[in-house]
C-alpha cells in the first residue's frame, strides 16, 4: 500500500514538473521581435 502512494505521489510531482516546463516555454518572443528603449523625455 506503500508503494502505492509513493508511486502516485511522483507521479503527480512529474506530472507537475512536465506542465511547468510547457508553459514556461510557450511564452518565447519570436527572433525579429526586439524590446523597445525606454525614453527619458517622457519624464
């Protein structure tokens, strides 16, 4: 029974882990997209 709730509870923390490295890597800018520099004019 033991083992039974170890094996469910990595499971879930792998499981967790997977979804968490999906969404990190969705959010990419593409290449030709660059940060626009702040202005000090707009003070």
């Amino acid at each position: 029974m033991g083992i039974l709730i170890f094996i469910i509870i990595v499971l879930f923390i792998a499981g967790g882990l997977l979804i968490l490295l999906r969404s990190a890597n969705s959010h990419k800018l593409p290449k030709g997209i660059t940060s626009q520099p702040y202005s000090d004019e707009d003070d």
